[in-house]
C-alpha cells in the first residue's frame, strides 16, 4: 500500500509502485477527471499538479509521488487561481469539444499561480506540449489573460 495526498485527501492505493498516477486517479481512486491522451507525456491532457507544479500524470510512477500533494482537475477550483481559471473558461467559453480541457486549465493555473501577470511568450512556452485538436489555442490564451486580470 503506498498513501498520496490527493486533492487535499490522503488516500490508501494498492497499485503497485510502477503504476502511472493517472492510472491510479482514474481506476483506483475513480477521479476521471485527468483524461488519457497519448500514454507518453507528449499531449498535456493527463496534466496535474504535484506540490502546484505542472506535470504529466501518464509517465509518473505513482510510487515517486512520496509526501507531495497532488492536485487534479476536480481539486484545482478550490484554489483562488484554478477557480478564476475554470471560470475564465466559462466567461469565454474557451471550450469546444472539452477533451483536452482539464490539462489546459491544470497546466495555466499552474502558469498563474507562478506568474500571475504571463506576456505571450510566458503564454506559449507555459502552455507548449499542451495540444488541442479542436484548435481553440486563440481561446485558451485570452482565457489566461482573462484570469490574470480577474
């Protein structure tokens, strides 16, 4: 058994060390929220927070969490910058189809929350490896400017 801190809950998990945390989130702790993307932390869809840092849940073993607190998209609203984020994309309507939605906001709250006043290319090499098929890119950065200024 190894015990994480999720969303500010501690948490019992019986999967083995090796485990991908997103793997744990979704099937053992049924907190869905996290998507699976591409499986090699190339897409940014399965993005969390490990102790406020952006990282990518598919390639972090659950094993290496240790004593950090781990923050998904159901959690991230309880933190002043996440909430002005998930209501950002609400103003805007940033979303189209939504699937890569929660690793946008989790990877621009991040940005926020370590530089709450990003220029456009704070913007770009914060939100970089974060894709979108729909495309909505235009959206998601007047979706930051727009809970920077909130």
């Amino acid at each position: 058994m190894t015990a994480i801190t999720v969303n500010g809950k501690i948490y019992e998990v019986a999967s083995e060390a090796r485990t991908p945390l997103l793997w744990v989130l979704r099937d053992e702790l049924g907190l869905t929220g996290t998507k699976f993307g591409c499986g090699i932390a190339q897409c940014g869809v399965c993005t969390v927070h490990i102790d406020g840092v952006a990282v990518r849940s598919c390639q972090m073993p659950v094993g290496t969490v240790g004593q950090r607190a781990v923050t998904t998209i159901e959690g991230v609203g309880s933190t002043t910058v996440g909430a002005r984020v998930q209501k950002a994309w609400l103003d805007l309507e940033v979303v189209q189809c939504g699937y890569c939605q929660p690793g946008q906001i989790m990877a621009a709250a991040a940005l926020l929350a370590a530089n709450p006043d990003p220029d456009d290319n704070a913007i770009d090499a914060a939100m970089s490896g974060n894709l979108c098929r729909c495309g909505t890119y235009v959206r998601i950065r007047e979706g930051i400017k727009h809970a920077a200024r909130s």
